[in-house]
C-alpha cells in the first residue's frame, strides 16, 4: 500500500512532461508485476447478462503473468477502494456512457470485454506485433499498434534517420513491456493536450448504486481513475484525459458519440480514431473546418476536421463505397504523417502500413522506389509483408473494367489503400500471395 500511494504522489505531482509520464507508466507495470494478483473465479458477462467461464484465448502462452491478468478483461487486476484516486460518480458514468454509446442503457459486449493487448512471441519476426481478434475493439488495437512501432523504430533510435527492420524480431519481453507503457501513455498524452493524463483502473468493490435508467454492466460501477489495464480501460483513460467537454466540443452535428452499432457489435467511429491519431475527436477526415456546403452555401453549423499533422497517419480504402462512387477523402494532413507510418482500414478491418525510413515523407526523392511493411493483425499472418513501391519507372493503370474475374484479385484492397496515398504506384508483393 506504501509504494501505491508514493506512486499516486508522484502521478499527481507530475510535471508536463511526456517522457516523466511513460517513465511513470513503466513503474506502474513494473510493480504490477512484482505483486501477487488476486486469483479468485473470473467470469465474463455475456451479452444477454450471463455469465460464462474464462475464455481460453485470453490465457498468453510464453508470457509472464503481465501480459496476461493486467491486460485481459474482465480478468482484470483490481485494487482495494482505498487506494487513492477519484471513485466514478453516478453523473460521470452517465456521461460516459452516453459519450460511448448515445444513450445510457448499451454496454460493451462479449466481444469488446475479452478485447486486451497481446504480444505475439518474444524474438520472433512477428515480437513487435499484438495480435487483433476480430471485433470493434481491433481498431484501437491497431491504433496502439502504430505507436508500439513508431516507439521502436523511432523513438528509441532516434540517432537514425533510417532504422533496420530486423530491430522488430529482437524485441524482448520487457521491451514489449516498455514499447507498450510508452504508446498507451503517448496516446493519452496527446489527448491530454500534452499538460496531463488520466488513466483508470477496475476496483473490488461499486463505486455507486446505478438509477433506474442506467443499465448496470457490472464493471463500469466499479473502476477509479490512476491506472490502465485492458482495451476497454484504456479507452475510457482515453475519454478522461481528453475530458467529457472536451471531447463534446470536438464533436459536430453529424456525431454525437464515439461508437456505433453494426452487425450486431460497436465499431469505433471516425471521430474515435482521430482522437487516438491526433489527440482531437473531430469527426471528419479532412483538413480543417467546414464552413459552406458544395454549393458555396454557409453551413448551419460548421463541421470539424483534422487541424495538424500527427505523427500517425491514417488512410482509408472501402470497395464498397468505391462502387457506389462514395469513397470520402482523406485529407493531407492524415495522409501525410510526422512519421512514416500508417493506420489503414480497409473493407471495415484495420491494419498497419509502415517504413523504418524517417525521410521517406521529407524527401521526395525518396518516393520513387521505396518499401513499406504490412501487418494486419490476424493470428494467421506468420510474417511481416514486405511490399515494394514504384511511382516513377511506369504507372499503374487499372484497365479494363469489365474485365472478368474477383475484383480483389484484380485489384487488390491492399494496392488500393496504398494508391489512395501513392496514385498509379506499381506494387510488388515480393513473393508474398496478395492477400487481406
């Protein structure tokens, strides 16, 4: 109890300072780590309020219990309510789950309470990876992905201004640990606009009693501010350190909150992927703020987009919206990150592009004849896609349309996502069967 509360001392007492937080985080996890857990009977609530036994696939093998219980929910690491920090108020879950949902009576489902971050193998090809089930909690997961790798070969080596890939199957377990602490606590940092932090964490015992319109879900009743374990926890560390008002005035007329329904499970908004890219809810991709409509007409309400370059970029490529003609632009300063590295959802699943050359969008010469690396997530991908790109030998052109055959092995969702940033790049997989 003693180092907790020290712990708690020195978060509050803690500068604007990005690197003192990670360091701070790091600490957290360490000492996470060193005590023993409370090992009672987990259960995970399903949908219909029900309980079931543990799921098998949140067991980590080859890991230490770190990256198991501390980053799995609902077998989350709870704290004793006397620990510190600021109990949930009955008013503060509302807003929060109206922020989140719209409403006060949806909760997150089976799938999104499983959801938690897991590494692939130590000192393996894929040891920089976590691995994303499917599910609306993948597009965080690939959020963070981003930043693990933007800390590996950036940060960290920041001497270079080309990195060599090979440092990615050299990560070790407390490299995973450290990777980790510094991109949650980057992303909440932006979001805190860089002056402060919030981080929340699952204690034993409710907080409040829920009122009569406020569906209980068993878990958001129960956790305090100062601590992160778990996607859904990070996201709500996310809401926190951004604040309620904040986030609301982020917002416009065309959303009101951060998920949606689809297909039977919420899936992240644009205005939720923007918040963990740049620090900001605008619910738009491009540049700016909108004032007029097409025709020149002043908008009732302006529309809010992206103001500044983040470090993470973001492209987007639907076929379905393509065949519609409704594919929406994305605007420069998502396409064109601070650093070479991408967040891309395509068809609806997310994934990451990214190149170990920090000059690669400084200089455009660079541009002619260079590779990008794709990992998307699944457990099935085995090995990084290595795909090499050409815009300036010769062009690509997609030919006939009515040509026969699968349009995704034409055209791969891959190559398009890529063309939406590089138009008419030629594309070699390097011996790799296109796949997505």
């Amino acid at each position: 109890m003693g180092e907790y509360q020290e712990l708690l001392n020195t978060i509050r007492d803690l500068q604007p300072s990005r690197l003192s937080y990670i360091e701070i985080l790091q600490k957290e996890v360490q000492r996470s780590q060193d005590r023993p857990l409370e090992r009672g009977k987990p259960e995970e609530d399903g949908e219909d309020g029900t309980s079931r036994p543990p799921s098998s696939s949140q067991q980590c093998r080859g890991h230490p219990p770190l990256l198991t219980a501390p980053y799995s929910i609902p077998r989350a690491l709870a704290v004793p309510p006397g620990l510190g920090g600021l109990a949930v108020s009955p008013e503060l879950a509302v807003d929060l789950r109206k922020v989140l949902f719209g409403n006060t009576f949806h909760t997150f489902n089976y799938e999104w309470k499983r959801s938690f971050f897991k590494f692939r193998e130590p000192y393996s090809d894929l040891s920089y990876a976590l691995e994303a089930e499917r599910g609306g909690a993948r597009a965080i997961q690939m959020v963070v992905q981003a930043n693990i790798v933007k800390y590996l070969l950036f940060t960290r080596n920041t001497g270079s201004d080309c990195c060599h890939t090979q440092s990615l199957s050299e990560v070790g377990e407390k490299e995973q640990e450290r990777a980790l602490a510094a991109a949650l606590a980057d992303i909440l940092w932006t979001a805190g606009e860089e002056q402060n932090a919030t981080v929340s964490l699952v204690t034993s015992e409710y907080s409040f009693t829920p009122h009569l319109d406020y569906k209980l879900d068993n878990f958001t009743e129960r956790f305090k501010e100062e601590g992160s374990h778990g996607v859904i926890l990070f996201l709500y560390s996310l809401i926190f350190s951004r604040t309620i008002d904040r986030l609301r005035e982020d917002l416009d007329s065309t959303t009101s909150h951060l998920l949606h329904l689809s297909l039977g499970n919420f899936v992240c908004r644009q205005a939720l992927l923007n918040l963990l890219l740049t620090g900001r809810a605008s619910p738009n991709m491009f540049n700016g703020t909108l004032q007029y409509n097409e025709q020149g007409e002043p908008l009732d309400k302006p529309l809010h987009g992206v103001l500044s370059r983040s470090d993470v970029g973001y492209l987007y490529w639907s076929r379905e919206q393509v065949e519609h003609s409704k594919l929406p632009m994305v605007g420069s300063m998502l396409k064109t990150p601070k650093l070479p590295i991408w967040v891309c959802s395509i068809n609806g699943t997310y994934s990451i592009l990214f190149s170990p050359n920090r000059s690669l969008l400084s200089d455009w010469k660079m541009e002619h004849l260079f590779d990008l690396y794709f990992y998307n997530g699944q457990p099935s991908q085995k090995s990084t896609a290595l795909l090499t790109i050409d815009t300036h030998s010769h062009h690509w052109e997609m030919g006939h349309r009515d040509a026969q055959g699968d349009p995704e092995k034409r055209f791969p969702s891959v190559e398009m996502t890529i063309r939406t940033k590089w138009e008419g790049a030629a594309i070699e997989w390097n011996g790799t069967v296109p796949f997505f």
